[in-house]
C-alpha cells in the first residue's frame, strides 16, 4: 500500500517543525510548499538527510507548485504571516485572508479530498475563510487551536501540582484567542476535576485563576519572548495529533476549531468544540452541557470571532 502523501502548505518554522515532526512519526511522504523558492526544498533536503540517522522512510520535497500536493490525504496549512511583538491574532486578519484565497484555491484543485488542517491566525476565522475559498466539505476543514491550547493549560498544570503531564487532562474551548475558555470543571488530574483539588488544598482558586489566565495568554508569553515569531514547537505537535488521528482512524477526542451546526445553539460556524477525529475527518461534535458563567464566557468567545467572519465578509464581498 502506498504510504499517505502529506501536504504543507507553509514552509516556515511551524511548517518546518511539521516536517521534521511527520517525519520522525513516519506518517507518510511529505511535501512542504511554499511561495519562498527555495524553503521548501532545502528544509525538505536537510530533513531528508537526516533520515539515515533517525531511520526514516519517507520521502521528503520541497516545492513552490500548487500541482506537486496532488492527492494530498492532508493538508496542513501555516501559509500567512506570524504574530509580531505587539501585534495582536486579529492584525493579522487582512493579510492572511489573501493568503487563505491562494490555498484554498490550491487545495481545490489538487487535493480535494484531503483533510485539511489550518493553523493560520486568526484562527477561527482564516478556517471559516479557507472552507469556504476551498469548497471542501466542512467536516474535511478544521483549525488547530483546542490541542494547543489544552497542552499549554496542561503544561501549567502538571508544574503547580508536581505530577506528571500525563496524567493531567484539560479541556479548552470557544475561539483561539484572548476570550478563550479553560474549562476547569471538565480538566482533571488522575481523574479528579480542578474544583476539587481547590477543595482539597492542592492549589488555590487564586492559583488556579492565574494559571487559566496564563493559558490565555500562552501565545503572547512566547511572541513576548522570541520577539522575532510566534510559537512553533507546540503548535506543530499539536496538528501533528490531529492528523494522525485522522490518518490511523483513531477517533480521538480533541478539541479543535469545527464546522459546528445545530449543537450549541451554532448554524454553520467555525469555533473551538470537542470533536472526534477518525478516517471521517471531523466524525462528530460533542456537546457538552455548560453552566451559565462557562456559557457566558462561551458565547462572549463565539461573538468575537463572529466578529472577525463579518471582517472578513467585509474585506472580500465573495465570502458574503
Ligand atoms: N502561500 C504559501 N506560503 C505563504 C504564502 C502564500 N500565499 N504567504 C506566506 N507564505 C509562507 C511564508 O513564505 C513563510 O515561509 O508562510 C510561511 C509562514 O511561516 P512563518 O512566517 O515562519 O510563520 P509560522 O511561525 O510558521 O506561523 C504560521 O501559523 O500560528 C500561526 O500566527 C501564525 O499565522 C501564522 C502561521
């Protein structure tokens, strides 16, 4: 059988970490497009060559031609521009919309049928756009934030309360921005929910307010950091989940930016929700019941990224 082909659309440093990362897992044939001749092929190259050493058969290119990501089975899209010291996800809108257009229109045409994940910012909306510029069935186009965002609730989680990572579960929710919502009834450590550990002095509320508030901050804190980019390392892992659990059929529950109609009191709008991603691509949406102030910090999430789609409607008359 054929190994899987995996597309890139995005050769950068999430697009590169991408690479490496696929290759390693061995999740197929990689090719990393880019508009920078160039990239692509020499991140491609030195991958490759490290192949021999890490013991990898994939096969590994570069390219700047749309036709080279024919019968792509995934797609993962980093094309656009990065967060920039002061720049917030949202200035990020009107350039990166441009660039959803040439993508969407690249995938249409060459590898309809893949299952496609954007990691382009602002998130949810640039999903929205490029479902929408692809034609793509919607649950054949989501965005990767949830993952993200959960591992880096996680990561905080597992330093206050000196236990492993593993056995810390959180769940993120609503859009990929600073209105996400860290779900604290629905994250546990071994099993147990985080109010309890309040209860049972392991933290403080205080600590733990701090702790969601970080998470929110958690793409900010690293752009505040490397000054020169945003986050790479996390954010390729984290799209590396998703599409292997859609190449394996793995039906993995993972939070991630979907097409959500009918649940949540959604008609047709891309926002962070529980998923179950297998061979189907998004499989199902689960709802899960919310109280009234997680509900209200959802919806208040929701309404700014519906926010962000009416931006988009307004700077292209063609998504209208
Ligand atoms: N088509 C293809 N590639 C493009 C296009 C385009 N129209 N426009 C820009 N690119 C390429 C750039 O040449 C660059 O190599 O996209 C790449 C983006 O890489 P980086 O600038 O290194 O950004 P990265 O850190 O990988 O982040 C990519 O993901 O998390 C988001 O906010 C982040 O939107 C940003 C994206």
């Amino acid at each position: 059988m054929a190994r899987p082909k995996i597309a890139l659309i995005g050769s950068g440093m999430i697009g590169g970490t991408l690479a490496h990362l696929a290759a390693l897992k061995e999740l197929g044939d990689i090719v990393l497009f880019d508009i920078a001749d160039g990239v692509p092929q020499g991140k491609a190259l030195d991958i490759a060559e490290s192949g021999p050493v890490e013991r990898i058969d994939a096969a590994m290119s570069g390219t700047t031609d749309y036709a080279d990501i024919a019968g792509a089975d995934v797609c993962i899209v980093t094309a656009g521009v990065a967060r920039k010291p002061g720049m917030s996800r949202d200035d990020l809108l009107g350039i990166n919309l441009k660039v959803m257009k040439s993508v969407g229109e690249g995938i249409a045409a060459h590898a309809p049928n893949a299952f496609v994940i954007c990691i382009t910012n602002p998130l949810d909306a640039m999903v929205w756009a490029l479902q929408k510029f692809s034609g793509l069935p919607a649950h054949k186009v989501c965005g990767m934030a949830g993952v993200l965002d959960s591992a880096r609730f996680r990561h905080f989680l597992s330093e206050e309360f000196e236990v492993s990572m593993r056995d810390v579960t959180a769940f993120v929710l609503g859009g990929h921005g600073d209105t996400m919502v860290p779900l604290t009834r629905y994250s546990t450590v071994g099993g147990i929910p985080l109010p309890d550990l309040v209860d049972m002095g392991w933290t403080t509320q205080e600590k733990l307010d701090a702790i969601v508030q970080r998470t929110r901050d958690g793409g900010a804190e690293i752009v505040g950091l490397l000054k020169t980019g945003s986050a790479y390392y996390a954010p390729a892992a984290s799209a590396i989940e998703m599409a292997e659990a859609y190449l394996k059929d793995q039906k993995r529950l993972l939070p991630c930016a979907a097409h959500v109609d009918g649940a949540y009191g959604l008609d047709g709008f891309y926002v962070g929700v529980p998923t179950v991603i297998g061979a189907g691509g998004v499989e199902r949406v689960v709802e899960i019941n919310m109280n009234k102030d997680e509900k209200a910090m959802f919806d208040k999430s929701v309404d700014a990224v519906k926010g962000l789609v009416a931006a988009c409607k307004e700077i292209d008359g063609s998504l209208a």
